[in-house]
C-alpha cells in the first residue's frame, strides 16, 4: 500500500508519519517541501491546485491523506477565501485526482460543520450548519471530496492535541508557568482527543480497507474523537493537576471558570462539540479511549522531554 501524506508536520501529520510507516511505502509532503526533522519531503500547497494533482499523478498512491488544513479559526473569520480555497477548493482537487488516478483518500474533518447547539452527542447524520468561516470551509471540503466520486473516508474529530504543534494544553502550561490565575471558558463541552489517537485509527483503517472494493459499504463519513466529555476549564484542572503530579508544573495556578460571553473571539465557537462515535467503533471494531488517557500520555512526553533537557549529559 503506497501512502502519500499531505500535511506531514501538523499536530495530526506528524503523529501520521510515525502509524502510517508500517503499512507500506509512505511519501511525505508539506507546504514547504522540508519537515521537522531530516529526510526526503516533496512538496505540496493546497493553494495550489495544478501542482497538487501533478503531483497526485506522479506519485500514483494507493492512498492519499490529507492532514493539511488552513486551521486558523479565527483569522479564517478575515480570510474566508482562502480558508476555502485551502479547506475546500483543494480537496476538490484532490479527489479528480485520486478518481482518475484510482487513489483513495482519507481526510480529516472538524466539529465546526456543526451548530453546537444540541445536548446529546451529534451524528454523522446531523445536519451540518457551521457558525464561522472555517467550519464553513471544512464543511464544503467534505461537500467536494464526496462529489468527487473518489473512494473516501472522512474523519472528523474535535479538541486535537498533542505534544507539539499549537493547541490548548501546550498554552496553558505555557499560561500557567507565568500566572496565579488563569481563566477558563466552562461553557463549551468536547472531547480532547491526541494526535496519536487519530493517527493510530488512521492506521487501523487503511489496514482493514486494503483490498477493498469500490463499492465496500465501509467508506464514508465518521467521527473520531477520545471517549468522554469535559468543558475547557474541565480540561485546564485535569491537564495542569497531571503537570504538578508529573513535576512539569512547579504549583496550580487559580482557575477561574468563566462563560464564552465573558471570553470573545472573532469565530464564534460551537457550545457543544461532542461526537458520537459508535458508527466507527462499530463498524471497524474498534476501542476509543477515555481522553484523560492521552491526556496524562503527552503530559508524560512533556515531563520526560523537560527532564532529559534539565540533564546536565
Ligand atoms: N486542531 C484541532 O483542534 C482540530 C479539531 C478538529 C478537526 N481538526 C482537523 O484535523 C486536521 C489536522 O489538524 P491539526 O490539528 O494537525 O492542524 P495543524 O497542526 O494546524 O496542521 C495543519 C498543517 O497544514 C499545513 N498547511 C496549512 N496550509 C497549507 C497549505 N496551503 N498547503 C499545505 N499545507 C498546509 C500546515 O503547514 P504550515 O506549518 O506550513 O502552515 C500544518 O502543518 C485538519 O483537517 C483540521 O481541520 C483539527
């Protein structure tokens, strides 16, 4: 099975480098053309699509994944044309090339499609109706991957973390080794979900889609996120208490919770963000785990990296 992973130094496309290898030859690409680390990198901007299905062409994968997203909620509010040319414009791109290419793809999509605004976990079946650009963005690159007529997965997952990239609890370490007191938005509810999580699934997926047919009832739509449910401010006490416990955080600092009116940001946020996973757990037979889980994993990452830096070898 030969991969080509788009995106291969975000949150999500790092994790990916590391569950995708086993599964066969895997080509690497960022927007830059070079990652973290060394080794070969090809190049590909989603901004760009004759470049992208070039390169669709010439590599002629198996799969194509996409982990490259315009992630900027906020700023997506001041560019929503480019938020959609990347989010949407390119995945239509994408999927011309993997259906005259015979590629699949498997893409990540958001809990921004929808409107928060329900009281039990949404379903893939819910109808979407995101409240900023770049929900708006993502929703229509679902839209045009399944237009495509491409073979597909689509993934979406809410609340990513992990021990590298930008997300919430790496800035609120950050937050909490300068200040006393930290407020906290307790109003908005979700599932923190690691990078891990969603590559190890990734992985797991591809692996019982080898063979496939066309017409395997298996692809579609699905939601991927940690079992549980907690608030933001939720979050903060859980992350920062294994901080203290794992020596990565010297004291607590004070939380204070406080409600998403009191806290505005340019994209209005979903309130409630929790997905129903039961279709991929039953469908691929598979396990989430409870997000605090991942939680105290990438604390422990955190903690084991300070140490070794701290080490005078
Ligand atoms: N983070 C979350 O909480 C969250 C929640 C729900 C869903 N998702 C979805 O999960 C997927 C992975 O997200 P993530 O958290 O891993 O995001 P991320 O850490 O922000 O990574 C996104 C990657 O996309 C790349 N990218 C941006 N514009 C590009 C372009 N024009 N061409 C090529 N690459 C480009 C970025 O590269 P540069 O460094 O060059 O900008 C970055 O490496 C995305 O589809 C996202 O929408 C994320």
């Amino acid at each position: 099975m030969k991969i080509l992973l788009l995106g291969a130094d975000g949150q999500v496309g790092f994790e990916l480098q590391r569950s995708l290898a086993v599964l066969g030859p895997l080509k690497l690409a960022t927007r830059s053309g070079t990652r973290f680390g060394d080794g070969d990198c090809l190049t590909a901007d989603l901004g760009d699509p004759d470049a992208l299905q070039a390169l669709i062409r010439a590599e002629a994968p198996d799969w194509i994944v996409n982990a490259a997203a315009y992630t900027a909620v906020d700023q997506a509010e001041v560019e929503p044309a480019l938020a959609q040319r990347i989010n949407a414009e390119a995945l239509a791109a994408i999927g011309a090339a993997a259906r005259a290419t015979r590629a699949r793809v498997l893409h990540f999509s958001s809990d921004y499609v929808f409107a928060g605004n329900a009281t039990v976990p949404w379903r893939e079946t819910d109808p979407t109706a995101p409240l900023g650009a770049y929900g708006r963005s993502k929703c229509a690159g679902e839209q045009a991957l399944r237009d495509s007529g491409a073979e597909h997965l689509i993934l979406r997952t809410a609340w990513v973390f992990a021990a590298r990239g930008h997300n919430f609890l790496r800035t609120m370490l950050r937050l909490a080794d300068t200040l006393d007191r930290i407020s906290v938005v307790d109003d908005q509810i979700g599932s923190p979900t690691t990078a891990a999580l969603i590559a190890d699934i990734s992985a797991h997926l591809l692996a019982q889609l080898r063979g496939a047919p066309a017409d395997d009832p298996r692809f579609g739509t699905y939601h991927l996120t940690a079992s549980g449910q907690t608030s933001w401010h939720g979050f903060a006490r859980a992350l920062l208490q294994s901080a203290v416990d794992a020596k990565l955080l010297r004291a607590l600092p004070e939380l204070v919770a406080i409600a998403s009116a009191d806290y505005p940001t340019r994209a209005a946020r979903p309130a409630w963000s929790v997905l129903d996973t039961h279709k991929l757990q039953n469908t691929f037979a598979l396990h989430l785990p409870h997000w605090q889980e991942g939680m105290t994993t990438v604390i422990r990452q955190l903690a084991d990296a300070a140490a070794r830096d701290a080490s005078p070898d």
